[in-house]
C-alpha cells in the first residue's frame, strides 16, 4: 500500500486499560469525518455525574461505574446477565488537539464526545498553477 491510513492507530485503542478487565465494557464508535472524530458510547442507566473523562497523555480517557441496584429485602437473584462495575476506555487521539475544543453531551444514556482535529490533518486543496512555473521552482530547489 503506497499511503498509510492516519486513522488506523484510533480504532485500535478501544480496549480497557492495560491490566484491568471490566466487568461491564460500554460499547464504542470511533466515526471520522473531515473536521473531527466523534466517539458515541453506550451508558445505560449511568448519569452525567457517574462518568469522569480526561484528556491524559494524548489520550480520551472515560471512566465511571455502572452500579447494580440493589435486590429488595428478602429477594435474592435467581439470574443474571447484565453487567455492572467499574469501567475506562481510552482513546489516542491526533497530536495538536486542543482540549479545550473537545465537547461532551450525553442523551437517554449515550455519551457523545466531539474531538476536532488539529488544522494540519483537515484536508486542504492544492492549487495547480498554469504553465511550468511549479516545474521549475521544483527545479531551483535541487
């Protein structure tokens, strides 16, 4: 492959922090688009107070705790499958980001984060000048 997909290394850091496994792993979408990444993570029944996110290192970090209710008096579990407890995804995210441009929203239990990229991964055009002038500032430079 002559080019390298940039954002290759971003898909790959979705996993739990080295070291530690999650009982309950919220679920994560890396989209990309021409200004910015956008990472959409499920939180069912977790609030806003509930997740902490960070910008260390280069890299989004959110955690928090999804807690199990607790069974009534006298009432015991005869089956589980959901998961609870403690949780931290971490995203790399490109050098340059501002960190103060990063926004958060979370909606019905859908945490939303927008990352806009540095200026120097947006796509740019490059002009194409008429006749051979691009050809011999070319030239002169070697």
């Amino acid at each position: 492959m002559l080019w390298t997909d940039p954002f290759e290394t971003l898909f790959a850091p979705l996993v739990p922090a080295a070291g530690r496994t999650a009982a309950f792993l919220p679920p994560a979408d890396l989209t990309v688009s021409d200004g910015d990444l956008v990472l959409t993570m499920d939180l069912p029944g977790l609030r806003v107070e509930d997740v902490e996110i960070e910008l260390v290192s280069g890299h989004l970090v959110v955690r928090g705790e999804r807690r199990r209710p607790g069974a009534g008096e006298g009432t015991t579990h005869a089956h589980v499958e959901r998961t609870f407890g403690r949780f931290e995804r971490r995203v790399k995210v490109p050098d340059g980001v501002d960190p103060e441009s990063i926004t958060a929203s979370m909606d019905d239990g859908v945490l939303s984060l927008i990352v806009p990229k540095p200026e120097r991964m947006k796509p740019r055009t490059i002009s194409i000048s008429v006749g051979g002038n691009a050809r011999r500032e070319l030239e002169s430079t070697t």
